[in-house]
C-alpha cells in the first residue's frame, strides 16, 4: 500500500497504518551513530580474538580456548560444517557488515556501483549475523559444563559480550532509506498515485533492495540495478520446496545424536531432546526451557506457521491479514534463534577436551539440524508476505463485484 510519509522530525519514526511495519526513523545523527556503534563493535572483536574466551577446570586438568581455538579443535574433527557455521554466522558476517556501515556511513569516495553492491548484502547479511545468538549458546553451555568442572572467563569474554551489543546497535541506527538515498535519489515515477490505494492497482511496484517506486514494467531498478517483478516469481513453489526440504531433514535431525559424551571409556550418544532432558533432570528448568523452545518448538511452529501462510495466501482460512503478517514476521525474526543448541554443542565439544577423562565430539545430528535452521530461514525470505494482502483485496474485489451485481 503505498503510504504518504511526511518530514519525520528528529528521534521519530514512521509505520504504516496497515499493518504496522516500521518504514523509515530519522535518527539524530544518521552519520555518527551507525559508524560509532559499528567501529566501537569491530575494535570489541578484535580484542575478542586476541585473548583466552572461556576455560574449564576439571581434576586438576585445564583447558582454555579463544574465538579462533574453537574453530581449530571443530575443523579437526569430521564434522567441520560445524565450524564453518561457527566462522560465518558469528565472525565474518558481524564484522563484514561492521565495515560495510562504516564505509557507507563515512562516505567513503568509492564508486557508485561497489556502493550499491555493499549496500545490497548489507541489508541481506543483516539476518545472518548471529553473534548474540552464539552468546546465548555459550550462557546455556555454562550451565552444562558446571556439572563437570569449574568454568572461567577469559580476558576477552567481556569484549564480545560489548561486541554482540555494539552490532545490534549499529544495524538498529541505520535507516535504509535514509542510507539508499544518500547514495542517489530514488526515481521519480511520472503517473500520479494516490496514498492509501494498493500499489499494484496503480500500475507500480516496490524495489524489495532499495525500496523504490518503479513501473510495474520495469523490470530493471535504476538506483540498485537489481531486477524484480510486482511479486516475487514463483514465490510459493519455492518456498514449499524448502520448507518440505527442511521437514525431511528435521526427522533425522531429531533422532540421530549431536554430540558424543566419552567419560572415563564409556561413550553416551545424546540426540536434543536428550540434552533437555538432562538439564530439566538436573534441576535446570529455566536453561532446559530455552533449549526446547529454541530447538524443538520454534522450527516445529515456524514449519507449521510457513504451510498455514502459503495456505493463507490461496484462500484457505481467510484469517485477518494483519494476524497473518504478524505471525510471518515472528516467523521471520525468532527462526534463527533455534541455532543456539548448535552454538551450545560447538563451545561443548572444543572446551570440553580433558584427554581420556572426558571429552564430547560434535555428531551428525547436529549437522542435519544447522541445515534446517538455514533451510527455514531460506523458506521465510522467499515467501512474499504481500501475497496475504493480496488474498484480502480480492476477496474484497469479489465482495464489491456481488454487490453491484445484486444492486444491478
């Protein structure tokens, strides 16, 4: 629906009147805050990186792992998907976007096309970056590893956790119309249109990169180069294929274990849900709470939720399309919180490494389970929440059309 927004003073923002979606803020400083929370985040990770991260004491045997030890120790076993997942989610993306604000926030002189490349991936990157995710694996983690041994924190514990802080701060100050427009103006469409009418019925579509009001004819956006269409193509074929993909992944990834626990000769397989068992055995109810909701409720309700929004979008139910939009963006924003019970095995299985005392090794049902995560997350992009919009002013079409008929 295309909306009329006024000038925003300082400290405001604007939402849409229709389903309540956050449109643009106007922040006090667009320059400043962005570039200083992003450059505060990429000194914090450094500084993480140099020194020892945690430690644990058990029987008087001691190890201590840093960020870059964690991948060392994972990439030495066979299941080394484990670290990549590790390296990209928590390290490379958080600090690739870091840079890419601090070079678009500066104004930097490059050219407008790597402008426009970095301020593309940016925005996409932005559901990818997982480090404060990864820090509540490694809270949960404590919690295990408390039974076993004494848990210290290393020097560059505290520089993370500012880290996590400072790159969530970052990406909420920056403002994408605001950035894409300092980049170049949006183009001018020529036909009239009016606010409170529906795009589409007007002959325009929105630009999903930059944001943009083009011609629903135009193929090509003139400021992104990117190329769309009024609807994304074949938006609910693929995603059903990925979500039907990620069910039948999430069957072995439930019954085959993540991790192996070797205590003192003997070997104890644990699938997730034997892991939230454990904690709730030992009495920690809060910690167990979270490993269920996040590993087994959260991708069980956020499959159930993607089929019911396809359903929706063809008619079947006729839910209010406001509930619907909610629900697609819960979806959308608590599906890759379900990645913490793999951050939880990935500190496991490096920190605990006492020799024939006790170790634990990633397994293959953790593997299965990152890829659901990633699969759900994909199925949630590519579904076109517009669609469920769409649906509405249809049957709201259809009423009309009887109506006058009756009248008639």
């Amino acid at each position: 629906m295309l909306v009329a927004v006024p000038e925003l003073a300082q400290g405001t923002k604007a939402t849409c009147p229709r389903c309540h979606t956050l449109l643009t803020a106007k922040w006090r400083y667009p320059y400043k805050q962005p570039v200083a929370y992003a450059f505060s985040a990429l000194v914090m990770l450094v500084i993480a990186c140099l020194y020892s991260f945690v430690s644990m004491g058990a029987a008087g045997i001691e190890n201590s792992i840093s960020l870059f030890r964690i991948m060392e120790i994972i990439f030495a076993t066979k299941y080394s998907g484990l670290a990549l997942f590790f390296l990209f989610f928590v390290l490379i993306i958080p600090a690739f976007c870091m840079i890419i604000i601090m070079l678009l926030g500066l104004k930097v002189k490059i050219s407008k096309p790597i402008k426009v490349y970095f301020c593309r991936i940016l925005f996409q990157m932005k559901s990818w970056c997982m480090a404060e995710i990864f820090l509540a694996g490694v809270l949960v983690s404590f919690v295990k590893l408390m039974a076993y041994g004494d848990i210290g924190l290393g020097l560059s514990f505290s520089p993370y956790c500012l880290f996590c802080l400072l790159q969530v701060r970052a990406f909420q100050c920056l403002d994408r119309h605001w950035l894409w427009g300092q980049i170049e103006a949006a183009p001018v469409v020529s036909r009239r249109l009016i606010a409170g009418k529906t795009g589409i019925s007007q002959g325009v579509r929105l630009c999903r990169v930059c944001t943009a009001i083009l011609p629903v004819e135009q193929g090509e956006c003139p400021r992104c180069y990117s190329h769309g269409h009024v609807r994304r193509n074949n938006s609910l074929q693929w995603t059903v294929a990925l979500l039907v993909t990620s069910i039948m992944l999430y069957i072995p990834a439930n019954i085959l274990p993540v991790m192996t626990t070797e205590t003192l000769g003997s070997q104890l397989d644990s699938t997730i849900m034997d892991g939230v068992i454990l904690l709730w055995g030992d009495g920690s109810y809060p910690v167990a709470l979270v490993i269920f909701i996040a590993s087994i409720m959260v991708p069980t309700l956020k499959m159930i939720a993607i089929a019911w929004l396809c359903l929706d979008s063809q008619g079947y139910g006729n839910r209010d399309p406001s509930r619907m939009h909610f629900i697609y963006e819960l979806v959308e924003y608590v599906g890759r919180w379900s990645m913490i019970d793999v951050f939880v095995i990935a500190i496991l299985s490096s920190l605990v490494q006492m020799g024939q005392l006790m170790s634990i090794t990633p397994a293959p049902g953790v593997i299965l389970f990152g890829m659901v995560v990633i699969l759900t997350m994909l199925s949630a992009i590519a579904y076109d929440p517009r669609l469920t919009w769409d649906r509405c002013n249809r049957k709201h079409s259809d009423k009309v059309v009887e109506q006058e008929g009756a009248v008639g």
